[in-house]
C-alpha cells in the first residue's frame, strides 16, 4: 500500500531527513557547527518557478520564502526551477534533488507539457516517478497543477486536469489545483490580465507573483506542519 512517508514512518521522518542532510554536508563541506536549522523546502518546476524575466528577489521563491518568514515559519526554500522544464525533465532530475535531503517538496510542472501538447498519460507517469522518489525518500509533497485550455479537446482537458487530484490521492500528496490560481480566476471573468502578467502574457509579474504566493502559501504551510511530525 503506498503510503505518504513510506514504511520507516516510526523512525521519525525529518530525523531520517536530517540525518541525511548532516551526511551530505559532512560529505560536501565538512562539519560545521551544531544548532538549530531551518526547514529546507525545495520548490522543483519550470519557468514559473524559476522567476523567468523578474528581478531575482521578485520571482516565486524569494516572495515565497519571505512570506513563510514574515509569518514565523524557520524555513529556506530552495529554487529547484527550471525555465523550460517538462514533467520529463522534472522525474530525470528529482533523484538529484531529492539528494540534497530537504525536508519538504513543492511540484509545479506541467506547464510545458501543456504548451507541446504532450499527453497527459505521459505526463502523469513522469510526476507519479516524481511522486513515488518523494515517497521513498519520505519527503511530504506540495503538487500544484494547472487548468488545460480547451484548444486540445474535452478529452484532453479532462485527463490533464484529474492527473493532479488522482495521483495526489494515490500518493498521499497535498494538492494546490492550480498554481495560477488569482490570474486563472481573472481571466475566467474575462478580465484583463495585464495588472498581473508580463508582455509575453505567459508569466507573472512582480504583481502576478505575490497574488500566487498568497493563494498557494497556506498549503505550503500545511506541507511545513507534515515535515515537522
């Protein structure tokens, strides 16, 4: 049966998890000195993440870090974002990112699937790799989707759309359906959405980022309570 921590829940999850970290610095770094740590919350996607075309310290992981921060939470998010990224890109990478042992994970992926009209069974069995490498690694999961267009036909928007709520109930994950969640909910009142995004009206501005950060960041707060049991 799959499990959200995997079979070695008893063993303490974020002590397995700081173990492992304490290996991979004494490993990199050498030993450094004891005391408290942050959380490390790892944000893996695409462009989105990454901040594509703002200022570093405009871009989703620094506001969403800050935010996190100005709310009292002790956490560094890690910017895992890859502009151009596919779900494919994502699972040939998260055994890499995972190995940096954070103690909490951030999906947003499928963007790029979107735009190539990659199909959604594909799609689906690269985040479940990433889902199950997750699991494995006893890493609790955040995985934000994102609304199909029409353009591909019902079939299409239908399976791209239910992969992110199926696999989250199969995996145990937190679920965030839509990433864009305050710019999705603009344009569905057919309003303009240039307060909210840049020129090329695929990624958010400064503006459009911090409406984001406010609408996913209480689920990343859930997800920081998991990797503290």
């Amino acid at each position: 049966m799959r499990s959200r921590y995997g079979a070695a829940r008893g063993l303490g999850n974020r002590a397995g998890r700081a173990l492992r970290r304490a290996m991979a610095a004494l490993m990199l770094l050498g030993a450094a000195p004891a005391g408290a740590e942050p959380l490390v919350l790892t944000a893996m996607g695409d462009s989105l993440t990454q901040g594509y075309g703002l200022p570093a310290e405009q871009g989703f992981v620094p506001v969403l870090q800050d935010w996190l921060r100005n709310r009292g939470h002790d956490v560094r998010v890690i910017n895992a974002g890859v502009s151009g990224d596919t779900t494919a890109g994502g699972a040939a990478r998260i055994d890499w990112t995972l190995a940096e042992a954070p103690d909490a994970l951030i999906v947003a992926l499928g963007g790029n699937d979107l735009l190539r009209g990659i199909d959604p069974s594909t799609s689906r069995a690269n985040l479940e790799a990433i889902l199950s490498s997750a699991n494995k690694a006893q890493v609790p999961v955040l995985l934000a989707g994102l609304p199909a267009p029409g353009n591909y036909g019902p079939d299409f928007k239908r399976d791209f759309e239910a992969m992110y709520r199926e696999l989250a109930g199969e995996w145990g994950a937190l679920l965030h359906p839509d990433f864009l969640g305050p710019i999705s909910d603009k344009a569905s009142q057919g309003l303009s959405l240039s307060d909210l995004m840049q020129d090329d009206r695929i990624h958010p501005n400064a503006e459009g980022v911090r409406q984001i950060v406010e609408g996913i960041g209480p689920q990343v707060e859930q997800l920081l309570a998991q990797a503290e049991e």
